[in-house]
C-alpha cells in the first residue's frame, strides 16, 4: 500500500529542510499544507520554499493562487487528494508538510461537505461585520444557530461570519453541515512530529522573524496594503506591520508583536496536534531516527521500493 507521510509541527521548528531531505531520500513529491503559501504574493512572510529549494524538489499548492482568489479548505481536500492519488502510479510515499492544521486533516481526514459561499452573500456579511460588529453578530449567530454559538470561538470573527453566511444561504444551521466523520483513505497515512523544546523554538521564531525584515518583508507587505482586507492578509507578519504603516505602532514595536504572535501561534498548533495521538514525535535533528521509523513502517505496509520520478 502506498504511505502519505505527514511531516507536521509548530512554525520554524524546521519541517522545510527536514522535508526537502526525506523527499530527496525518498525520491518523491512535497504536497504543501500551508494556506498562505498558496498565495503567489506572500513569499517572504509565510517563508515560502525558495526557488532554489523549488528546483531540489517538485512541490504542488506553492504559488498557486493570487490574493484575490476564492479558495477553501474543501477545494484543497479535493486538489490535494487527486494529486496524491496520481503521484501514488509512480512513487510509493508522497510528503505532506505544513503547519495549517485544517489543510492537514481535510487530507488525513477529510473535512465535512459544505456548501460554498456565494459572492452575494459573503460581501453582505462583511458589511454587516463593518457596520455592526462581531458582538451584533454573535447574537445572530445565538438565535440562527445556538448549538454552533456554543462551541464556537466568539472572538474569531472569520468563523462567527463564515457560520452566519451558510446559515443565511441555506436556511439551515451551519451544524446540520458538521458531520464529523472520518473518510477513510485508500492510502496508509504516517504521521511524523517534529518538536523542540519552548526556549529554542522561541529562539528559532524571534530568528525567523529578523531575517524575514532584511529579506523585504516590509517592502512586501506596503506592496499589499491595498489588499489588506482580504482574509489571506489576516496573517501574522502583515496585519502587524499594516499597523505600523497606519502610525498606530514604530516599526520595532510592530517586530516584537510579529515575534510575540508567531510564538502564541506556535502554542495554537501545538494544542492541535498534541490531540492525535497518531503522531510519532521527533527532534528535527533526529533525522537518523526519523529515517528508520519511515522506513520500517513502509516495509510493515509493503512499500519500502524506492522509485524514481
């Protein structure tokens, strides 16, 4: 049986380079399950493979699309799933690596089928949003749909709204959507953790952070500003820089907050991923290891052949 190896972990704990390696070893393809790498225009903020990392290896869902795209994490579960099963006619193991943790399990688990929003009624409440608020909101969200409102995050307005628009659309609950079930995949599916401990990730992060600044993140960032609305923009490193050029933050502060945010991020997908028990957690540093793991596990499942591209 062919293995999708899922490479996963908290931002900067290194899963890119550690990647590129296991895929050179494994003469094989990266899937990306990153949902800012998608975007042409975010290369230095998300840390974007560079061309030269692009060239070692093929990767698929990097550049892909522009900022005023409409995409989903539906969409990507469907893309991403024909791409794997194509790449399985001619290698044996597939990478999947990425720090956003839905991408992940609309692969590995698939993600409920619901229905895709239409412009008339995502630009209906984003003015709603503007004009009322996300308290407003949550009171809607209260009447139209309690079970939902119970569970939700109140103060994550992307998921309030994107609740409030099914429910606007369907006249049904955005819960009656939310099935929860598991798909099962025709594929084995092998799930690789890297960890480091707080101190030098945070070291690893505040590092990340300082070298994104001399490779041109403000510059990219300006670049954007008449995007800035946009839900990709949403993202750590430009929502704090956006500040700086609206005069609310100096320019060091704004760096700190994209310091302080990564780490809080990082603590985010670590709470996730530390709920699957699936996963076999590794030191980045512990390659050798990781190595025998993945390879002991594709004998267990009969893929351990290599094949070339």
């Amino acid at each position: 049986m062919s293995t999708l190896i899922v490479l996963i972990g908290p931002t900067a704990v290194g899963k890119t380079e550690l990647s590129l390696r296991l895929a050179e070893s494994f003469h094989t393809h990266i899937i990306s399950a990153d949902s800012r790498q998608l975007y042409a225009e975010l290369k230095i903020g998300t840390a974007s493979p560079t061309p030269e990392q692009l060239q070692r290896v093929p990767h698929h869902f990097i550049g892909t699309l522009h900022l005023t795209d409409y995409y989903s994490a539906a969409q990507y579960e469907q893309e991403a799933i024909e791409i794997i099963n194509q790449l399985f006619a001619q290698h044996k193991a597939v990478i999947l690596t990425g720090g956003s943790m839905m991408y992940i399990d609309a692969v590995c688990k698939g993600i409920d089928d619901i229905p895709t929003v239409d412009t008339e009624t995502r630009q209906l409440m984003l003015k709603k949003y503007e004009e009322e608020g996300l308290e407003r909101l949550c009171s809607e969200l209260r009447l139209l749909d309690p079970e939902y409102y119970r569970n939700v995050d109140l103060k994550n307005p992307k998921r309030v709204i994107h609740a409030l628009e099914i429910c606007y659309m369907t006249g049904k609950t955005y819960t009656s959507f939310r099935t929860k079930q598991k798909k099962q995949r025709p594929f084995h599916i092998l799930k690789i953790g890297l960890i480091r401990d707080r101190e030098e990730l945070y070291k690893r992060i505040n590092s990340r952070v300082d070298l994104m600044m001399e490779e041109g993140l403000l510059s990219e960032a300006q670049a954007l500003l008449p995007y800035r609305e946009l839900n990709a923009l949403n993202t750590v490193g430009y929502k704090e820089l956006f500040k700086y050029f609206d005069g609310e933050w100096t320019l060091p502060f704004a760096i700190e907050k994209i310091k302080q945010n990564s780490r809080i991020y990082s603590r985010k997908q670590m709470t996730w991923f530390k709920r699957d028990e699936s996963i076999r957690w590794f030191h980045p540093e512990q390659e050798t290891e990781i190595l025998s793991y993945i390879h002991h596990s594709l004998q267990a499942v009969g893929g351990e052949q290599r094949t070339p591209f």
